[in-house]
C-alpha cells in the first residue's frame, strides 16, 4: 500500500496527475439539495492549493480516484475537512472511512484537531464520525448542520505508518 488507509483501496496526497478525475468528480446525484455543494468543492480543490493551506487526500484504485478528502489547515490549530466524497458505485464500501480516519492521521501527526460541519441528515457521515470518537452539536448559525471534532492520536510502534509529502 502506497498510503494511508485500510483496504478496500490505497489513500494518498493528491498529484498533479489526479486533476482532471477530480475536477470531474461525481459522487452525489445531487438529490437531496445539500449533496451539491460538498461535490462542487471537491471540483474545485485543485485550482486552490497554490494559494492556500488546502490539501487533498485521493483514495485510488489503481488509475481511477475513488474518493476525495479536501481539507484545510486553520489558525486555530485544526484541520477544517471542507469536503469528503466517494464515486457513487463504490459508496458503502468502507472507503468514506478510511479517508476521514487519513486526515485524523494526518491531523494527529500535525498536533491538530479534525472539524467538519455534516448535515444532520447525512447518516453515513454521522455514524463515521460516530465511530471515531467524534464530539457533535448543532451548528449555531446553521440547525441543519453538526459541528463535530475529533482528536486523533498516533500510535508509535514500528509498524505504524507516517504520514509524508
């Protein structure tokens, strides 16, 4: 494996020659309203690294991008997942997971916190973050959407696995 993240798929940083499957991701039919905007972020990730602190994860299989954690480095000091998304035909796969458990690595590894805003009815997110321990409440502003956190922390043992660039 040439990343993060367990099987079904490798979880790596986005390369330059990920850009035209993600820019033409599709992981949403759109239906209901608030599937659009987490794809259209994800679409336009990669014309914003040059001037900002976001960063991209690709879970792949082989050739094809699968997944997409696009994220950013705040002042706070947190890691902001701006979007995570799976192709449709392989959603419900365990690869939504294992991107959202790469960037708590790569949070963890930084000293920083995971944050996300999830729409209240976006079960699949709710129940990943569920499962990693994550601290949820209404956002202030916005009912129809959790704030969550998670603290990772890294395990050091000679089989763990660091994250680079």
């Amino acid at each position: 494996m040439d990343g993060y993240g367990i099987l079904p798929v490798p979880i790596r940083y986005y390369e330059e020659n990920d850009k035209d499957q993600v820019r033409k991701f599709h992981c949403s039919n759109h239906k209901p309203k608030w599937h659009l905007q987490p794809q259209k972020l994800i679409r336009r990730a990669p014309f914003h690294l040059d001037d900002s602190l976001i960063e991209i994860l690709v879970a792949h299989d082989g050739p094809d991008v699968v997944g997409v954690a696009v994220f950013e480095v705040t002042d706070v000091p947190s890691c902001f997942v701006l979007s995570l998304g799976v192709k449709r035909q392989r959603q419900n796969q365990g690869i939504g997971a294992s991107l959202k458990r790469a960037v708590v690595v790569v949070a963890a590894d930084r000293g920083l916190i995971v944050e996300s805003h999830v729409h209240h009815q976006n079960s699949y997110m709710r129940l990943i973050n569920k499962g990693l321990g994550a601290a949820t409440e209404p956002l202030e502003d916005d009912p129809d959407y959790l704030a969550t956190v998670v603290r990772g922390e890294v395990a050091q043992n000679e089989e763990d696995v660091t994250p680079s660039k």
